[in-house]
C-alpha cells in the first residue's frame, strides 16, 4: 500500500513539474527576481492559473481516453494557423480574406473532447470601400 502511494505521488510530481517546464518556455514564466510583492504574486498567480487550465484540458481529454502528455497536445495543435489576405480590387475597394487551415484528426479528437468547433470559420470575406 506505502509503495503504490509512493509511486503515484512520484509520477504526480513529475508530470506537474513536465507541465510547469513546458508552460516556462510557452508562457515565458521564468525565475524572475523581483523586489515587491506586488510583482512576485501576480507572477506566481500566473503559474497557478496556467496550471490550473493544463490540468482541466488534460483531465477533459483524458475522460475521452486521449492521454498525451502537455507538450504532445501543444505540438499536435500549434499548426492550426489563420491568416487574412488584404488587395485592393478594380472598384478601389479593399477585399479581407481570412482563412483557417483545416485541422487533422488529432487536433479534431481534442476539439471534440473538448466541445470545441473544429474550425472558428471557414473562410471569410469583407468588403471595405477605400476613400
């Protein structure tokens, strides 16, 4: 019984300290030496608070039987990229198009778990008349 608590606070240790290690690189949350308290709660807040969100996805997708560790779910999702493309059309008229690429079956897994819309938008045009 001691060993099997032994073991799983172990693992719980390493994956929370994965977790923070990750969230140092994505977020910039660094040993930073601040002098007032007023700089260094908002700074450890911060941490907690990232924390807080990696664990609830991490949970969510794990009732869904998807168990990657953070930094596999930020790699799988960070190509989801949108871009918007301006011209000036023969009216003088400025065209916006944006665009979102279309996610893969991994990312679309996550986004279900997570009741997410696959895509925020397909693609969208606007029109703006040029003075």
């Amino acid at each position: 019984m001691c060993y099997k608590v032994r073991n799983v606070s172990y693992n719980l240790t390493r994956d929370v300290e994965a977790v923070f290690r990750c969230l140092k690189t994505d977020l910039d949350i660094r040993p930073i030496y601040h002098q007032l308290d007023e700089f260094i709660e908002p700074h450890i807040w911060l941490g907690i608070i990232a924390y807080q969100i990696v664990n609830y996805i991490r949970t969510t997708l794990s009732d869904s039987n998807i168990n990657y560790s953070w930094a596999t779910i930020v790699q799988k999702m960070k190509t989801i990229q949108s871009s918007i493309i301006s011209v000036n059309n023969k009216a003088n008229e400025k065209l916006y198009i944006k665009l979102c690429t279309r996610p893969t079956k991994d990312q679309m897994n996550i986004f279900d778990a997570l009741n997410f819309r696959h895509r925020t938008f397909v693609r969208k045009t606007k029109v703006v008349p040029q003075k």
